[in-house]
C-alpha cells in the first residue's frame, strides 16, 4: 500500500526530483515500536519494494532497511527506555534517511568501481538530493506514524478476538 501510494501519488509531487521513502518510515517506526524482531520482515519487504522501484543494485535497501532498524530496535530497546517516542522521532528519521542513503551511495559505488553493477550514483546527485530527501520525510514523518498506530492498534484488535477476547 505505501509502495503505491509513494509510486502513484507522490511519484507527481516531487521536490528536487526527489519522492518521500514512505517504507522506510513505516519499518523505523515498526523496529522503534516491536517488542520483537517481527518488524524484520517489514524492513525485509520495505527493502526489496524499494530496490524493484529505485533501479539500484539488488540488495541496496534492502540491506539498509534491515540494519537501520535493527539498530534502530536494539538502541530503543537497550540504550532509550522513552515512553514517548513521538517525541524523539525526527531525530530516528534523520538518522535513518541517512544511514539508508549512504548506504545506498556507498554500495552503489563499490559495485561500479569493481564492475558488478553498471550504473553509480554520483556524489553531486547524492548532495543536491539529500536535503530534500530529509525535509520531504520529516513533513510526512507524523502522517505516516499515524497510519502505523492505526495499522498496530487494528492488528491488535484482531489479535484479540481471535484469541476469544472480544470485550474490546
């Protein structure tokens, strides 16, 4: 769904050439929010949508997706003991449009420089889009937290009464 909306809607309204990367904020705020490791499978997902649609190297995202919120999981659940993480999310979403996008670049290159992948993305492009890339994600950062809180809350309710707890 977020594929689709960030390919069919935002694919229009882009700033600087640049679209928001809605499921990279849906798996930072999954690996921030699961007591568990099944937000992995998210990023898993997330990553492998984002690889098909950007046209780098398989694997790019992906790999990103997946260690940005590991590490994003592990410094909430054993560093940060925040009840209230809407208040320190910009900084989680700075963090993680970073860390993915450098990722990216920097993988994308060393694939080109040993000739296993034939397109690099040049450090001009990669500057002249990050700014935009930061801003575009931070303005719908809480949008998209409100999507997942209701997405979370509905899965839970469902959870539940299939568990026989229907006094909800």
């Amino acid at each position: 769904m977020l594929s689709g909306i960030t390919l069919g809607f935002f694919n229009h309204y882009r700033i600087v050439g640049v679209a928001p990367n809605l499921l990279l904020l849906f798996t930072v705020f999954a690996a921030l929010e699961q007591k568990n490791l099944d937000f992995m499978f998210i990023a898993f997902i997330g990553g492998l949508f984002a690889d098909s649609y950007t046209g780098v190297s398989m694997g790019s995202f992906l790999v990103g997706f997946l260690t940005i919120g590991f590490i994003g999981h592990i410094v909430h659940t054993r560093v940060v003991f925040l009840n209230s993480l809407w208040k320190y999310l910009p900084i989680a979403v700075v963090v993680a449009v970073l860390g993915v996008y450098a990722w990216v670049w920097v993988f994308n290159n060393i694939l080109f420089y040993f000739h296993v992948w034939s397109v690099t993305v040049s450090t001009k492009a990669f500057r002249h889009m990050l700014p935009a890339l930061l801003v575009y994600n931070i303005i719908l950062m809480y949008p998209v937290y409100f999507v997942y809180t209701f997405v979370r809350n509905t899965v839970a309710k469902f959870e539940l009464k299939k568990k026989g707890f229907t006094s909800l």
